[in-house]
C-alpha cells in the first residue's frame, strides 16, 4: 500500500498560545487543524460545524461496519450511554457537536441507516471503540545517559507509532484538533484523533506534557459492553491532560492520579513524558487493566543499560512479560545508539518498529517543544464532496458511493513547514 505523508515540525508551545486574532492553517497536507476554543459547550459546536460530515462518514463506513449489523450497532451505542460516567465537561462538549453538526446542516445530523438524529449521548459513546475496537501500538522514550552524548545533553524525548486497520474510511477522517478552553482549572492541549473523538489517542497539552496511548493485551481485559458505570479509556486521559496540575505537585504525578481515578474496562496502555525535573525520571507507563493500574519506571526495565522505556501491547509490570518483535527492535537499538539518541535516531527507531498498518508516528521532545508528525492518507478529496452532499437531505443516499471511490494512495511525500505558518491561515477547515 502506497502512502502519503506529512511531515510536521513546530513547537508546541507558539500552537497552544496563538493570539485569538490568527489561526493555524487550516490544513496540512490535507489533514484538518479544527480550532477549537472556549467553553466545552463552544468547543463541540465549532467541532460540529466544522467535521460533521467527516463524523457521518466514519460512523457509517467505519464504525457501524465493526458490528454485525448497523442496527446492533446503534443498539450498542444506546445500551453503553447510560454506563459512561458523567462529567458536565463532555457532556456539553457532546451537546455541541449535535448543535453545531445541526446548524451546519439545515437542521439534520443522522446517520444513513437510520431516520432520527444522532443524540448528545450516542456521540459520547461513539469515544467508546477504543474500548472494543483492537489496535497496535508502539512508544519509546529516552532522556539522561541515553541522551547525554548527542545534542539534547540529558533532555528527554518521546515517540510513538500509531497502528491501526489502514481502511480509507478511516484515514480520510483523521484530524489535529487545537483546544483552547476558556474553563478555569483547564488548559491548552492538542489532540491527534478522528472527527468526532472527544479522547485522546495522542495528545499533548501546553505544560509540556505529552502521552500516547496503546492497547493492551493484559488477562484482565473485562468485557465490552461492560455491565457497570465506567468512564472510556480516551475519556479519562483527555481529562488527565487537559487539567492544570496542582502547585508542588509534578505533571507525571497529577496525570497518573487523574487517569487511574476513574474505573476503566479493557486492557491499555499509556506511555507519558514531561519536562524533566531534578533527581525524577522523565517518563512513566501506566498500565491499566479494567479496573486496577500498575506503573511502570526505566528502572524496572534491565534490558537497557541507560533510561529506555518502551511500551507495546503487552503488559512488563501488571503481568508476564511476553516476547514481542517490536520491543526487541527497541532494544537492539538502545543497544546500537548507547548515550547518543536525539530526535532523529529515535524517529529512525520507530521507523523500524513500524508494522504494515502504522498510520501515524509522532515525537515530542517537552524541554523545547519540538513535535513531528507523519501521518498516513489517502490521496481522494473528498472535503468539497461531503460538503456539498450534506447540505442536501435528500443526496444522503448517494453519499455510501462517492464516500467509496477513495482512489489509490499516494507515494512517500514529506512536506516541511515552518512554524510561522500557523499564524497566517484561516481556521475554518474548508476554507479555499
């Protein structure tokens, strides 16, 4: 399979503090930058107006395909809502997007399967199929003597490789959501996700703090649907990111103690970093495992000679750990790299890491706020496609067929851009 790539380097810290009078371009190479800013309430009617053709797609062409029939999956849906923990937060995020998909177009926000509206409380469970729908992932981070001999002198840096099923109908409805929050107690935060997604899969927040989330394959994995009230995986690390931390209180402490807060079913596992504070390590992995959490420390690692922490699919510290390709990959390298690993070694790790259905790899070094993306897509426009056929009801038949012909995917291509155009573009996704 062929691929298109984008390749972003900026710093994180001039994208989360843009004056309220710029914007961010409104794409990068075809991925969407969706702005969104102010109140949750706010933020999901911009999310809406701006995506909900994107959010339509992914449910029908994606999403409702993973069950045995679209009718068990808005089945599934309804039966998982009243099991989601509330928080107010979310729930007006969810309310938006109905209002501002509703506003968007003509009055309508439904799906082709069925005659009503998608409701607030089915948008908040469509953040539900990282819980049941499988994916494979990788992360590595290094800081201290893994790092002392090349430029970042000690400094930390992360990355990850993002696998999931590299279906079309997936690909085309990526996006980078910039959240700019007007609550107190919140702050800046990016997200790499899908059109829809109130989670995070990948996001890092304007502290410094960055984490990536991957599935487990922990004994523990509980069922889905889940017979008891609990909070999606997603769900729970958006709101461990997006908080401010508490004064004297390390970013790593307050997101780990916001994560494990809320009781979770599945099996995941997340790889967070921070700026770097004296005599603490940089990064930690929490492995959770429905319902109980086990940290885990480079320490508890002696595979590496220096600080590498490495997270797969596989649980080191909550269970046995298990042989697994990538993780040996990871060690073959520390082994080669030694004390000398930056961002462009670890990058060229993660290159070999990859499996045939990484979609995305991203890094992120906090002490500068350097971050790349590379990302996966396909080459089908299909932005003025949607935007034509949900402004009329009675096209909504047609779009399964125009929503099919995603064309072939492109060869390598990289694109660099330099930080400064992020000010200098509007924010609307579909704007010419």
């Amino acid at each position: 399979m062929k691929l298109k790539r984008i390749i972003l380097s900026t710093t994180i810290a001039l994208l989360l503090s843009f004056p309220a009078t710029a914007a961010p371009p409104a794409r990068l190479g075809g991925l969407p930058v969706v702005v969104l800013q102010g109140t949750h309430y706010e933020r999901g009617v911009a999310h809406g107006k701006a995506l909900h053709a994107q959010i339509i797609d992914l449910v029908d062409n994606y999403l409702a395909k993973k069950a045995a029939s679209p009718l068990l999956f808005f089945m599934m849906l309804q039966k998982v809502a009243p099991l989601i923990e509330k928080n107010s937060g979310l729930q007006d995020e969810a309310r938006g997007i109905v209002d501002g998909a509703k506003q968007a177009n003509g009055g309508s926000f439904r799906s082709r399967h069925r005659a009503e509206d998608f409701t607030w409380q089915e948008v908040l469970a469509l953040n539900t199929y990282v819980d049941y729908i499988g994916t494979a992932c990788s992360s590595v981070s290094v800081w201290g003597d893994s790092t002392s001999e090349s430029e970042l002198k000690g400094g930390a840096v992360l990355a990850r490789n993002l696998d999931w099923r590299l279906s079309p109908d997936l690909l085309r409805n990526q996006a980078l959501f910039v959240h700019l929050p007007a609550e107190d107690g919140e702050q800046p935060f990016i997200s790499i996700g899908f059109a829809g997604f109130l989670g995070c899969l990948s996001c890092v927040n304007q502290a410094g703090l960055g984490a990536f989330l991957n599935l487990g394959y922990g004994n523990a994995a509980g069922t889905f649907p889940p017979q008891e009230k609990f909070l999606p995986a997603a769900l729970a690390f958006r709101l461990a990111v997006e908080t401010v931390a508490p004064p004297k209180k390390s970013l790593l402490d307050h997101f780990v103690d916001r994560l494990t807060a809320y009781h979770h079913v599945g099996s995941f596992i997340i790889q967070a970093i921070a700026p770097r504070e004296a005599g603490k390590e940089a990064a930690v992995v929490v492995e959770l495992q429905a319902g109980t959490h086990a940290l885990r420390s480079a320490k508890d690692d002696s595979q590496f000679d220096h600080p590498v922490l490495v997270a797969t699919n596989h649980n080191r510290k909550a269970g046995k750990a298990r042989a697994c390709q990538r993780y040996s990959i990871a060690v073959a390298g520390a082994e080669t790299t030694g004390q000398a690993f930056n961002p462009d070694r670890l990058w060229k790790l993660l290159t070999k890491m990859q499996r045939s259905d990484t979609m995305q790899r991203m890094l992120l070094v906090p002490s500068t706020g350097e971050f790349r993306l590379s990302v996966r897509q396909s080459t089908a426009k299909k932005s003025k496609v949607l935007k034509s056929l949900v402004k009329q009801p009675a096209a909504m038949a047609t779009r399964e067929k125009a929503l099919s012909d995603t064309g072939s995917l492109a060869p390598l291509h990289q694109v660099s851009l330099d930080r400064n155009h992020f000010f200098s573009k509007k924010s609307d996704p579909f704007a010419p």
